[in-house]
C-alpha cells in the first residue's frame, strides 16, 4: 500500500515541496530538511515522484519508485530537481510560479511480475492501475500509472517503456526483470498550498 498520510501531512508535503521550488527560483541549492522533526507520517521512507506542469504543460518530474529517504525529506529535493533539473525541459521561471501545478504521486512497494516474453508481462498488467518498472543489465525505466492515459494498449506501453529505458522496442532481452506498483496522486495549485504547513 502506498504511505497513508493524514490532511495536516499532506498539506506540509505540498509546503515542503514548494518551499523546493521557491528555493531554486531564490537561487539556493535544494533545501535540506531534518527527518526528526517532520510529522510521523513523513519521516516513513516511501517511493515518491513530483511532478511539475505550467498551466497545463509539463514542466518537470523527477522522483523514484524505491524509496530512498524519508517521505518529508526527499519531496522538497524532488520538487527542486524537477523544477530547474530536468534535462527534458527548461527550468522553471519566477514569471511561471504563478501558474504552477504541483502533483505528488506516492508510490506503493514494488511487486515483482513474470516478464520472460513482452506477451507474458503484458497479460500481467492492469491497465490504468498499475505503474512499470522494467531492467535489463544496466538498462532501467519505468512509467508511472498516470502514462495509461496517453499509451492504453498494454504492448504499446511496454514498448514505449522499452524505448525510454534505450532497448529497441519489441526485442524482448534474455533476462529481463520487471515490478508494478500503483500510485496515489495528489494536485494542488502553487497559489492554493499553505507555505506555513512547513514549518
């Protein structure tokens, strides 16, 4: 399951994640946060990923499906990177902010399925439901739940995932391994989070 956090949580992990943002817009490095004295919900080590959009547009996503730090430290990190550290898109402007949407997607524990054909690990897939990791020796990618909106057909999805991971699309390698998970995704507004959650 992924972490369940009450609304005072939630509200000082949005805050905690444009504090990142407004930090990189200041010109500073990413905020570096002290897991003791987050609430408990958010010392609790979870797969997380921030995702930014400008008025509707992408403007960044950067996060992991492996948790890697406390819940309430690693977002205002994410938020940062995903702001001026995406190499996929420019940063973020001060004449942007206003128009930000900010998306945390809490990731649930990894769940191993069979993947010894691209037909296997398709028929194991929900559509809709299930975010992907696959890896293949070095090679690694992975797509969250909310890609289904764009890639419906599970074939197409692993393939394009295939793609993202830099393997050639429809060669299924020897050995490859794959994980679902699932994700539950929160939206706020820049203007509409409460920068004093945070503190």
């Amino acid at each position: 399951m992924e972490p369940s956090l009450s609304p005072e949580e939630l509200d000082a992990l949005f805050a905690l994640a444009d504090l990142g943002v407004r930090a990189g817009l200041a010109g500073h490095p990413a905020p570096r946060v002290d897991a003791a004295a987050l609430a408990p919900g958010l010392r609790e080590p979870a797969g997380v990923f921030v995702t930014l959009e400008v008025a509707g547009d992408l403007n960044g996503c950067i996060g992991s499906v492996v948790p890697e730090a406390p819940l309430g430290a690693a977002v205002p990190r994410l938020a940062w990177a995903a702001a001026f550290d995406d190499p996929r898109l420019p940063p973020l402007t001060e004449a942007e902010y206003p128009s930000l949407e900010v998306k945390l997607s809490l990731i649930s524990p990894l769940e191993p399925v069979p993947a010894e054909t691209e037909a296997e690990l398709a028929a194991h897939l929900r559509p809709g439901v299930d975010g992907v990791l696959i890896r293949s020796g070095a090679a690694n990618a992975t797509f969250l739940p909310a890609v289904w909106q764009k890639v419906s057909d599970p074939l197409s999805f692993l393939r394009h995932l295939q793609a993202k991971a830099g393997l050639r699309p429809g060669q299924w390698p020897r050995g490859m391994q794959a994980w679902r998970y699932t994700a539950t995704e929160y939206r706020r507004k820049a203007a509409d989070i409460d920068r004093r959650s945070a503190a």
